[in-house]
C-alpha cells in the first residue's frame, strides 16, 4: 500500500513524497544525470536509521510550518557551520517563472500564445490567471502548462 494512513498532514504528505515522488521521480532523474556523465551519486539523507529517526522521532513542528522549512536541519547546522554560510542557497532545477512573467519577452510570449483567438482556452479564464500572477499569485506553472499546452496544438493542428 503506497498511500500512508497518518493522522498528522505533513507526517502523511512527507511519507507519500517518499514512498512515491524520491521513488518514481527525484531519485530516478538523479541516478540517470549521473550515470549519463560517469558520476556515482550517494544520498547521505537516505540513511536507513536518519530515515527512522525522522518518522519515528522528529515531530512535524521540527520538519515544516507554513513559512519555514527543514527547521531542525538548519537549528543543527547552525551549531556546526559558521553564521555566514548561506543555509537557503539550495534549489532545485526550477526555471524563474515568476520573474520571467513580470516583463520581457517571455511574458509578451505568454500573453500573445494564450490570448490569441485560435486559443483553445477560455479568454476571461485566462487573463484571470495572467492578472492573479501580476497581483502577486502564484500562476506561473499553471500558465506555462497552459502555453506548452496551446503551442503543441498549434504545432501538431490539434483542433477541437
């Protein structure tokens, strides 16, 4: 069974990314990028016994809140590395939607593919997101699927 029965919501969501997001997806992306380039990847994190300590011992409160995050790796990391060191340096392979869509090019881009009269979406729909995402709404993944969306279309004359 994949899908955890816990009570507590963070303590359920960090066992369904393990059992199933690092399984099928994190880990497997690693372990090709590394063979492809001749690496050997370790994941110190997936020690069997740290794993048990962090679902067995460590309470949600010590994990996540709404605007923190990994707060007792950083509480223990401040004991050993220096104050300088910058703990909020790591991210992930995200592209910068957010500040591509406040101007420029890729936002004229986003514009022009969604709101163009051959669009398969909704035009009120659609300026609703583009409007949240200026008002300062996360809706840059949702309107980037949407254009990848449209431009396959376009590309392969899928009509509907």
């Amino acid at each position: 069974d994949r899908i955890p029965n816990e009570t507590d919501l963070l303590q359920r969501a960090t066992r369904m990314d393990f059992n199933n997001y690092l399984a099928e997806d994190i880990l497997v992306k690693v372990d090709r990028a590394s063979m492809l380039n001749s690496l050997e990847v370790r994941a110190p994190f997936l020690d069997r016994s740290l794993i048990e300590f962090a679902f067995g011992k460590v309470p949600s409160s010590l994990k996540a809140t709404l605007t923190d995050k990994k707060i007792l790796l950083k509480q223990l990391t401040g004991r050993v590395l220096p104050p300088e060191f910058d703990k909020k340096r790591k991210q992930g392979f995200s592209i910068p939607l957010a500040s591509w869509l406040r101007g420029g090019q890729f936002r004229e881009l986003f514009w022009d593919v969604l709101l163009d009269q051959n669009s398969c979406f909704d035009p009120s729909t659609v300026r609703s997101l583009l409007k949240g995402q200026n008002e300062g709404r996360n809706n840059g993944e949702r309107l980037f699927a949407l254009v990848q969306f449209q431009l396959w279309v376009k590309e392969y004359g899928v009509y509907f």
